[in-house]
C-alpha cells in the first residue's frame, strides 16, 4: 500500500480523494498554511494527520507519494525535497516558475530514475478531448495544419486580489495557457520548434498584480502545423477552453454544450455539421492520479502524464515567455 501525502488544501483536497479512491493507495498526511482550513479537513477525515509543516511531510521516511498544490512559487523547492527524499511527485501546474528550477529537477530525476514526477494536466481526462483525439488518431480530419488553443480564465480577480498577485511572480502562460499546450501536443503527438508571442497588462493596470495579464503565442510544429495559443485571464468570458482543430479533410471546434465537427467547406449556414456532445468538463482534478498511482505500483497505465510530457510542455512555455520577453522568435529547447 502507497502512503500519501497533499500540501495544499485547495485543489489539494481533490488530491485526496484520488488517492484514496485508488485500491493500492491511502493518504495519511496533509498541510495546509491555514489552521481554518486544517481543522475543516480534520473535521471531516480524523484519521489523517494534519500539519503546517510542509517538511514534516516532505521528509517523513513513511510517505512514498507527494502531492504539491501549493502556491506556484513553493513548488521547486518543495519538489527537490520530496525527490532528495525519494519521493515521486504529483504537482500541480506548473511544475517551477523558471526554466533554471526545472533543468536541476531533471538533473535529479535523472539520478533517481525509480522515482517519478506528473503534473495535473487535466484537459487529457475531458471526454470531448478523448473524442477528438480519436478522431485525429483514425485520420477523420486528415493532416492537421493548424490549430487554436484559449485559455479563457474569466476570474480576474483571482490575479488583482489572491494570492496570484502576491508572490514575486507569475506566469499566465505556465499557469494557464500551459494547459492548451499540452492538450495540443497530447492530441497530435506533435512536437513545437519554435515560437512567437506578445503579451500586455491592460486588465490588471492599476492592480497589485505586475505581470502580464495576457499572452498570444504563435507556434511552429516540427511537421510544419502551426497554433494559436493564449492565456486570457482579463476576459469578461466564462471560464472556458476554447479549442480549434484545422485539418484538410475537416475542422473541429469547441462549444459549451457541444462541440461540432465540419466534413465541408461551403456558405455559411449550409455546410453540416456534426455535433460531439460528450462530456465537457466531465472529469475532476483528483482523476490523472489513477494512472499516476498504477505507474508506481507497476501496473499499465496508458493514460499517464509521463515524466517527459511535463517537461515538454513546460519547454514551450518557457520558450514563449522568453519569446515574449526578447519580443524575438525563439526555439523550443527541450529539458
């Protein structure tokens, strides 16, 4: 039986469920910063420790498995110590702000090649996504050439009053967008090689918040597909996935209720189209965990978000926040 541990009470309770809705698994600590939010979790699990003391669980010989879901700016070092202490790690995005922190967990991965690391790229568990994949896995939309990804937030406040605009800094891109990158590499089993972005702060002006509130990348596969990428935490939209499949033989495109899949070109209002009503969200943070679990206990687990698909995606990332910085086109360079 895997002994678990959760830092961070937020999404981190859905941690916990995964856990323990796994047959080889159990949690048996959490932390929080917040006693409020410790004694609410007590109330309802006394069988689990509690502690404010990240490193209690971080370093306890008796945990074999971490969840991080801390605030972005604990998660390196939080995860070179769960790895020091030969513990895999379950993050949530991103893994590390900078592109430094994550070349030094490599390092130590590399060192310690029977641990393992994933990251709760969730967009891969909604069902109208496994849909689509399926649908480009058997060739119904030909080649792809083109594609759009939106990471339409639609909760500014989360950046002008939480703690997002508290820390030193960051990332929209490797906290939001980060998602839609990885979705379109899932779904195409394609590879980014370079990358164009621009990004301003016209939605926070005048907020504690100092970064940009909105980022536009442009990328280029390595099988010369291109995507539109951002992350567009201003907008007054729902919270939303807004996602575009461009192929020769016929497009996908994304909706709240339903997706639609077009087969011909034509007029507007005269070309069919058919519609992909599963699931949308239709899956809950503590879902990946399943997959990540049996890895460890040995078992198949298809559905993993490996070790390398982490760092892939948060390389384009990386890629587009400096592409954005040095307003320049940057290569993809991989971890």
């Amino acid at each position: 039986m895997l002994r678990a541990g959760v830092i961070g009470l937020g999404v981190g309770e859905q941690h916990v469920v995964g856990y323990n809705s796994h047959p080889d698994c159990e949690t048996v600590a959490v932390c929080d910063f917040s006693e409020e939010k410790l004694q609410s979790f007590k109330n309802k699990n006394p069988k689990i420790k509690t502690t404010q003391s990240s490193e209690e669980i971080l370093k306890d010989p008796n945990i074999d498995v971490v969840s991080i879901a801390s605030y972005d700016n604990f998660h390196f070092e939080q995860i070179m110590l769960a790895l020091q202490n030969n513990k895999s790690v379950f993050v949530e995005k991103p893994m590390v702000l900078f592109r430094e922190e994550a070349i030094k967990v490599r390092e130590v991965l590399s060192e310690k090649s029977h641990l393992r690391l994933s990251s709760n790229l969730i967009l891969r568990k909604y069902p109208r996504f496994v849909a689509i994949k399926d649908l480009i896995a058997t060739g119904q939309l030909g080649k792809i050439y083109y594609m759009e990804g939106d990471y339409l937030y639609g909760r500014l406040h989360k950046l002008t009053e939480g703690w997002r605009g508290d820390i030193p800094f960051y990332s929209v891109v490797s906290g939001g967008a980060i998602h839609l990158v990885d979705l379109l590499l899932w779904l195409t089993g394609d590879s980014p090689v370079e990358v164009s972005a621009f990004g301003n702060s016209i939605c926070t002006q005048g907020s504690k918040f100092q970064h940009p509130d909105f980022v536009g990348a442009l990328i280029k596969f390595k099988s010369g597909a291109m995507a539109k990428v951002t992350a567009n935490f201003g907008c007054v939209f729902p919270h939303f996935h807004g996602v575009s499949i461009f192929g020769n033989k016929g497009t996908f495109k994304n909706g709240f209720k339903k997706g639609y899949v077009y087969t011909r070109r034509g007029e507007a209002g005269s070309v069919p189209r058919r519609a992909i009503e599963t699931p949308y969200p239709g899956a809950k943070k503590g879902d990946h965990l399943r997959a990540f679990i049996n890895s460890l206990a040995g078992k198949a687990s298809a559905d993993l978000v490996t070790t390398d698909e982490v760092f892939g995606a948060m390389s384009v990332c990386f890629a587009i926040e400096k592409a954005m910085k040095e307003n320049a086109i940057v290569k993809v360079g991989y971890i």
